[in-house]
C-alpha cells in the first residue's frame, strides 16, 4: 500500500471514533463502510475473526467488542399489521 494510501485511510479511522464514558470506540456499521464491505454478511465474518483473534490472545472479548444493537424504527405499514396479529392472537387485548 501506497504511504499516501494508508494516511489517508487512518485519517478516515480516526475521524469515525467517538468516546463513550471516556473510551475510545467506533462503529461496525461505520468501519464497514469505511473497509469497503458493502454487505454486513460479509464484515461480520471479519468482525468474528476478529473476536477469535481477541480469544487467542487470551483477552476477554466482551472488553473489547461490546454486542451494541443499532435499532432502527419499524416501518408504520409493519407497526399496523404487527397490531393487527397482535390483536388476533390476543383476542383484541393489545
């Protein structure tokens, strides 16, 4: 890799942490973006090696990869027919 290369993808590494409680993180959804993996499919393969990287050293992974779900919010048309199964299910008692 060119040095100009790898400036410039550091530079983009540094930019996308932020701290949390006085700790530096980045994002998966982020890094991949940033890496080049256009699918998730794919950079949670990495992220899972890495975690096995993380083992083998003899870390605890959980210090190093916290699970943090993104949620995003529900689509009103899948809220409605959620309610509705709900409201079959339930017998009206949603």
């Amino acid at each position: 890799m060119k040095k100009e290369l790898i400036q410039e993808l550091f530079k983009k590494f540094e930019s996308a942490g932020y701290i949390l409680n006085g700790i530096e993180c980045w994002s998966a959804r982020e890094l991949q973006v940033l890496l080049g993996y256009s699918k998730w499919e794919n950079f949670i393969k990495v992220i899972d090696k890495a975690k096995e990287s993380c083992r083998n050293a003899g870390e605890e992974v959980t210090d190093h990869f916290p699970d943090v779900r993104k949620t995003i919010p529900m689509p009103k048309t899948h809220q409605k027919k959620l309610m509705k199964k709900k409201a079959v299910i339930f017998g009206g008692d949603v």
